[in-house]
C-alpha cells in the first residue's frame, strides 16, 4: 500500500541554467524576452532573473556554483543544474523520511532564495540523475 506525500507541490518555484556568457544571457532574457535582474550574487555566481511568478537562475559555468556542474553546456547539454518544485506544508523530517522510504538519494537541505523568498529546499535525483529541488515557502527568519 503506498504512502501518501507529505506535503502537495505547487507548481514550478525555479529553473537554474548554467551558462558560459552571462551578459548574453542576461540580455536574452531581460532585454529581449522582458525579465528583470532581481538579485545577483557573484560571491557564489547566480544570478536571478524574474520572470512573471517565478525565477531562472542564471550560473556562469567559471563562477562557483557553476563550476560544480561539470563540464561547460555544448551541443551535449550540460547546461541545466536543477529545477524546483514548490511544495506545501515543508516539514523537513516528514519529507526526508517519506522520501527515504521510496529509495530517493537525498541531498542536504539549503536556505536559498526562490521565486517567493529565502527558505528552505532539498536536493533530490530523479531516476534519470537530475536534480530537483523540492522548495518551501518563504521563511521570515531570512526575508
């Protein structure tokens, strides 16, 4: 018998592309498709662009947390680090051990911004090895 989530997803928080020329994409996707710079963090290497409801973080590929990613994006890809899901309630324990329970390689859990603010997260891998970042919602400890 399967056990029901503990939280319900809400939709799409964030997508994080790496890239290898940062004022193209900035470009591309402010002055071209209307985003906005809403927050840029070089002491990591993201930069968030806004987009509507939700975020793409843009990581250049020789800036810190681009360089985690491996290889630079080509015509093989390599260019997305993760997407988020939003997700309600967030209690962390329940969700690390739902998850556990169905064999899912689970990452550390993070405060980092997302479309609504700073909270919490998890990193997980799909079947595939990508990585999904499950989001909850802002914490006022950190906005």
């Amino acid at each position: 018998m399967s056990v029901k989530a503990p939280f319900t997803m809400q939709g799409l928080d964030h997508v994080v592309i790496r890239c290898t020329d940062l004022a193209a994409m900035k470009r591309f996707y402010c002055d071209v498709l209307g985003g906005t710079i809403q927050e840029e963090d070089a002491e990591i290497g993201l930069y968030q662009v806004r987009v509507g409801d939700h975020i793409i973080d843009l990581m250049p590929v020789d800036e810190p947390s681009g360089r985690k990613g491996g290889p630079a994006p080509g015509k093989d890809g390599h260019n997305m680090d993760h997407f988020a899901i939003q997700v309600e309630p967030y209690d962390d324990d329940a969700i690390r051990e739902y998850l556990s329970g169905h064999d899912v390689k689970l990452g550390s859990t993070i405060i980092r911004g997302g479309a609504e603010g700073e909270g919490p997260g998890i990193h997980i891998k799909d079947p595939e090895g990508n990585t999904v970042e499950l989001k909850g919602p802002p914490d006022p400890a950190y906005n």
